[in-house]
C-alpha cells in the first residue's frame, strides 16, 4: 500500500484526487490539506509514502512545502502537480526535492500512473511540451 497526502488550495480538486486514488487499490490517501504550512507536523503524523504538492497555494509556497516535508522525512516521494508549464517552476521544484512534476492540464487518470513511478524512485515529468529554451542552470 503507498501512502499518499495531498496538499492542493483546490477543494473540488483534492477531492476528486482523492477518489481517483483511493478507487486504486495500492493507493491510500491519508489526508488533504488545503495549506502545506503545517507540512512538517502533517508528514510525522501521516508519514506518507508520496505527497502530491501544488506550487501556487496561499501562506506558503508548494516549493517551500517540498522543502518542510524533505527535511522532515527524506525519503518522501513528491509529485509537484501544478498549472505553471515553464522551466523556472520545475527547476525550482527539482531543487528544492520534488521528484516528479505534472501538469494539472493533464488528465486526472494520468496521474495515479505518475505516483507508482514516484514511489518506485524514479523521477517523472509529465506534460512537457516544448523544449527548455536554455539550460535553466545558465539562466540568471
């Protein structure tokens, strides 16, 4: 069973999210949240396998999240799920600890696919349709 929690400012979203999951049968959502300002006691409380984080949501950013649950539990797997489609977002995600970044464009269905490969270890980015216009390293 992976264990999942969702932090997304989107109500109708994580509860569709969480349906979706939970009709999987390796899945298990053991919370969501509309904030991931209490991140870090939400992780020791729920100890998740994967979160799936939204970037843009109020108090504090999902980027700023991924770095609370990273420091609280390492080993956690983060899907950032996200509308931002640009090279800045996602690289600041992978560096702040995301391991994988999906667009919300995407199909809900596409994305119980993405966890089993975040779970498995394995980075995954969806959705990604043009290239980077330079490497984001050398973009200051």
């Amino acid at each position: 069973m992976i264990n999942i929690i969702i932090f997304d400012d989107n109500n109708e979203f994580r509860q569709s999210l969480e349906i979706l999951l939970n009709s999987e049968p390796t899945f298990l959502v053991k919370g969501t949240y509309a904030s991931c300002k209490q991140a870090e006691e939400i992780v020791k409380q729920t100890n998740p396998d994967v979160v799936i984080m939204d970037i843009d949501m109020p108090a504090l950013s999902g980027i700023e999240g991924v770095k609370l649950v990273k420091a609280t539990k390492p080993s956690t797997q983060i899907l950032m799920h996200t509308v931002f489609e640009d090279d800045e977002h996602l690289f600041k995600a992978l560096c702040a600890g995301a391991n994988g970044y999906l667009l919300k464009k995407n199909s809900l269905t596409k994305i119980s696919g993405s966890h089993k490969g975040s779970h498995g270890r394995r980075c995954t980015v969806f959705a990604r349709h043009r290239a980077p216009s330079a490497h984001p390293v050398s973009q200051t």
